[in-house]
C-alpha cells in the first residue's frame, strides 16, 4: 500500500477483496498505540508512559487505516460479484505466452466523491458558513457520534443527581470496533466478546435475591465510539463533571473494566492498574481490595485464572484512562492480555466470529446454531461469573455470592446474534417491531455512527432491558406512555414494549412490556458542544458525507480501433452536413408545394 501510495498519480482507486482464510501472520491497520495522547498518560501525568513507550500493545499495527490516499479503495464483499470482475480481468487482460494482451481490455470504474476535506476544523468551518449565510445548507461533514448504553442495579431518580455518600460500582466495556472500510466493523475480540461477558454478568447479578438491599449500587456501562479517541467515556466524565449525568465522579467508588477477554492463554485473566494513581495510599488501598475481592471472586470458578501484574505496568488502552484524567479512582482493566494484545485482528476485517473460535458443527439448521453452546461461549460465560460475583461483592454482598452464574446459553445466543446472523428468532422477540428492519440475515457491524443509533446500540439497549428488566402487566398504550399507568415511574424505569415470541402456532406474536433501568446517553464528542474542533483534550473525528458510492465495469478498445471508430464517425459528420446542404439548396426543386385546386362551379 505504501507503495500504490507513493505512484497515486498512476492510480484512480484500488478495489480489494477480502483473503480467505485470514491472514495467518495477523494484520492490524490501527496504530501500535490505539487512542494515542488521549489517555491518561502524558507529559504531565506518567511521562514514562505516555505514547506506549513501555508496550506497544498492539504490536502488529501497521497504522494504515490512519494514511491518507488521494485516490478511494473499495472492499468488494459479494463473492458473487468479485469473481465476475476476476473473470473479466482473466478474460481480456492476462497476457498469452509472453505477448502483449489483446483489445478489448476489461476496465472498471469507481465513483465515490466525498464533500469533506483536509481536516475536521475544515469541514466544521465550512459548515459553519454554510449554516450562517445560506438558506439551504450543505453540510460537508458530520461529528462522529452515538449513544452510550447503561442501567442500575438499583433504581434512581434521573431528573436529579446522586447524594455525595451514595456510592456507586461501574462495570464499563466498549460497543464498537472499526477497520479499514467504512461500516465494517465485526469487531468480535475488540468488542463483542467483552460487551456480550458484561450483557451476561448483568443477567446473572440480577437473580441475585438481596440485590435491592446492597450497600452500594452497580452501574453497567457500554461506551460507543472508544475506538475513536475515547468518544463515549469522554463524554460521560464531561457530563458528569458539569451535571448532566444522575452519577457524579465522586459517587464512583470503584471501576471494573473488561477489554478483549476471548483470548486467554492458559485460562488467565489478566487484572491491569494504573500505578501513578496508586502513589497515593489511599487509592492503592482501594485498588488492593479490588484485586483482592476479583481473585476471591475467582476463586470458585476454576475456568478462570486471575494474574495480578507488576505495579509499574501501565494501563492498556482503556475507558477507565479518561475517568483517571479527571479524578483518582481504583480501577481495574480484565484483560486475556498481560502485555501485547492477543489479537492479531485488531480493528481489522479479519476480527470475526472465527478468530475467536466461534464456529457450529456442519448441517445444522439456523436455529440449532442459535441454541448451540460453543466452547468460546463456555470461557466468557466463566469470565462472566467472576465479574458478576465480584459486582455483588464490591456493592456489599456477601451471603449470595456463590450463587451468582452467568448462563452459557446466554452468552451463546448472545455471540451468534452479534457475529453470525442478528435476524434470528431470540434477537426478534426482545427487540421492538420498528427495529425489526435492523436485524441483517448476517453479523451485526458495530462502526459508530454520526446521528441515530447504530443497529448494535439499539439491539444492546434491548437486550440488557431483556436480560436484567421486568416483565410488567401494562397494555401497549401504558407502556408507551407511563404516565397512562398510575402506578408506574417514568423517573425510576424506562419502558419498552418489545414483539415477544411467536405463539405456539407460530402465526402471531405474543408482545409484553419490558420494566427496566436501561437508558441512553449521548455519545458525542464535548469538543463540538465546545466549538473546539482542533481540541487535543476531546476526539474531534468527523465523517465526511458524499454522493453514492458504485463501480461498473466494462470493455475498452485498443486506440486503433477507437481512431478507426473516430474517423468513421468524422466522415459520416462531414457526409450528412453535405448532403444536408445539398437538399436544403435544392429545396424548391425537391420539394414542391401542392397547387391549390381550381374553383368549382355547377
């Protein structure tokens, strides 16, 4: 590619189809230190740390995805269609015996114009103009942006804030992944295996029986747009910070993180810390408890091994960076790592169901895979228990713990909707009907977007209403509309009137309402509410719009032919011009009018 880079002058654009299998040797096109210089380690604050100087956790980036080419690249996905253009190509374009291909030559054509350019200060200043002096504007690009995803355990009033003694648990993993193509995201060692682990702990801590009389409550967090220099946990602590948010930072009492858990070697589970952090000696002590009460935890889950690491290791990259940019918090990042990442895939193409082992005994129908407990399911349903008994410790449990099991059909369910096919019969009946539209024949892509939802939050938001909410006794109506029902509170609960399972003749669907204390926020960038749009605090990622993006491929002919068919053309110009003037010369003589007929008489 640097070389294609490097003759861009020869080139319009490159179409590329995807190798199978997968790269043996790895192929990553982010950068060997993801979210660089927004972490929490700077000049300032860990300077030993600061640009990935100690690890290069992703040791295989190339940084690709990160170059900028003058001319587009188009990943061809349908098999169907790449062979037609190989088929063309082999056709007209390879050579015979040495010599010269002949004419015609198949050629192909690329159309994809984008209206942004240079940078996001750029694109945002023209918008800018556009918004202020014209009456119909034309953006040119658009701030990348999301929701986040999260619920309580224990209910709370959100027109208000928290008491400053209330404390509060955070258990915080990512929603997105990306690669080097637009909304191609499978993302599932990135992403999916540890927001499917917490979508799994969630259920299982909400069975616990005394989960309304903890001490202290449990947040789960799912962060969009960290891919992106940490858009969605950015926002929350900016949120938190000026008030906008029912949990204030100083509530926090510690944070759980789970970052790419579907790679362990050896069943270990890898407890990282930030070590600058903990040269206070309160916030070490905090931070000793918190491994203390995770290996506890494990303790009884023997598909788990919990590694502590040196305290002069840093934290990978990760959501709880950008909570300790703003306060000093015990925190800990789980991870199938100790050092570099396991994945070879990062942000890639290639991080699918398969590079995390997920895959289905041959000749079984859609629904057996569906319900089909892989070993991969097994491993982050283990993981899954040890987070969900450590919550309920961390929030002061202490007779139930033992109790408390992640359901492996869950995490199986859970990994085929995300990876393999979204648009079957359990992701159907926990969504609402409007996003039935969302639900592909194929894995979900879990790229942010830049205005509603993505597919995958909305699918999240209604499966952890699913998994940790209420079935309640509310028509339709009501349900929509809690006010309608007297004994409900829109403050407390969120409400969501889903399509249920088909009945037992699998004619009709047999719709409820969902109770629950799941909600969205907003996963925008505080740089563009700020108007900093070159800030080097908050992301200041853009998308660039553009007209539809197509190929079409066709036969040329050999500039012989094309003269040939030139001149051909000239001549017969210059022959119809003359016989043109001829006819118009002669015209009287060509064509003569009628005479008008004599007068009759009788």
């Amino acid at each position: 590619m640097e070389k294609l880079k490097g003759s861009s002058g020869r080139i319009a654009g490159l179409a590329v189809s995807l190798a199978k299998p997968s790269p043996a040797a790895g192929f990553s096109p982010s950068m060997q230190c993801p979210n660089d210089g927004f972490g929490v380690y700077s000049s300032s604050y860990g300077p030993e740390f600061a640009h990935c100087r100690d690890i290069p956790w992703n040791s295989l980036g190339n940084g690709l995805a990160y170059e900028d080419f003058s001319f587009p690249i188009f990943l061809l996905e349908d098999e169907n269609e790449t062979n037609v253009i190989r088929q063309c190509y082999r056709d007209h374009n390879l050579s015979q015996n040495g010599s010269a291909p002949a004419f015609p030559l198949c050629a192909m054509q690329l159309f994809s114009h984008m209206h942004a350019v240079t940078s996001t200060v750029t694109c945002m200043r023209r918008n800018s103009i556009q918004n202020s002096f014209s009456i119909t504007p034309e953006v040119v690009c658009d701030p990348l942006s999301d929701y986040n995803v999260w619920s309580l355990l224990k209910p709370i009033n959100v027109s208000g804030t928290l008491e400053p003694n209330d404390r509060v648990v955070v258990a915080a993993t990512q929603l997105d992944s990306r690669s080097f193509f637009w909304n191609v995201a499978p993302g599932a060692e990135s992403a999916v295996a540890s927001f499917v682990t917490q979508l799994a702990a969630a259920e299982a801590l909400h069975k616990a029986p005394d989960v309304t009389t903890l001490p202290r409550n449990v947040m789960f967090v799912f962060f969009q747009g960290e891919t992106f220099d940490y858009i969605g946990s950015s926002r929350m602590v900016y949120d938190m910070e000026k008030g906008k948010f029912p949990v204030q930072l100083e509530n926090i009492d510690s944070f759980v993180e789970l970052r790419q858990v579907a790679l362990r070697d050896a069943l270990e589970l890898w407890m990282h810390t930030d070590p600058v952090s903990q040269k206070n000696a309160s916030v070490q002590d905090q931070v000793e408890h918190l491994l203390t009460t995770l290996e506890r935890s494990g303790a009884g889950v023997p598909a788990v091994a919990l590694r502590r690491l040196n305290q002069s290791q840093p934290l990978p990259p990760s959501s709880l960076q950008r909570f300790l940019r703003a306060r000093n918090i015990s925190g800990v990042v789980l991870a199938d790592h100790a050092t570099v990442f396991h994945n070879r895939y990062y942000e890639s193409v290639y991080d699918t169901a398969e590079s995390i082992n997920v895959s289905y005994p041959e000749g079984q129908s859609p629904e057996e895979d569906l319900s089909f407990v892989t070993d991969t399911a097994k491993a982050l349903a283990a993981v899954a228990t040890v987070l969900g008994r450590a919550l309920y410790q961390l929030a002061g449990g202490t007779q139930f713990s033992d109790t408390i099991q992640a359901d492996p059909q869950t995490v199986t369910r859970l990994l085929y909707g995300f990876l393999v096919r979204a648009n079957n019969s359990w992701f159907q009946a926990m969504v609402r009907q409007e996003l039935m539209p969302f639900l592909g024949d194929g894995p979900l892509q879990h790229y942010i977007a830049v205005s509603s939802p993505t597919n995958t939050t909305y699918v999240v938001q209604c499966a952890l209403a699913n998994l940790t909410g209420q079935v309640v006794n509310l028509t339709r109506e009501q349900c929509q509309d809690p006010s309608k029902a007297p004994s409900e509170d829109k403050a407390l609960y969120e409400y969501m009137w889903v399509q249920g399972p088909l009945d037992a003749n699998e004619t009709r669907r047999l719709p409820y309402c969902v109770r629950s204390t799941v909600r969205l926020t907003k996963a925008l960038s505080p740089a563009f509410e700020l108007g900093q749009w070159g800030s080097t605090e908050y992301s200041t990622w853009t998308e660039s719009r553009w007209k539809d993006v197509s190929a079409r491929i066709f036969l040329i002919a050999s500039k012989e032919l094309e003269l040939v068919t030139l001149s051909v053309g000239f001549g017969v110009l210059v022959l119809s011009l003359a016989v043109t003037y001829c006819i118009n010369a002669k015209a009287d003589v060509l064509f003569v009018a009628p005479q008008e007929p004599g007068a009759v008489s009788f």
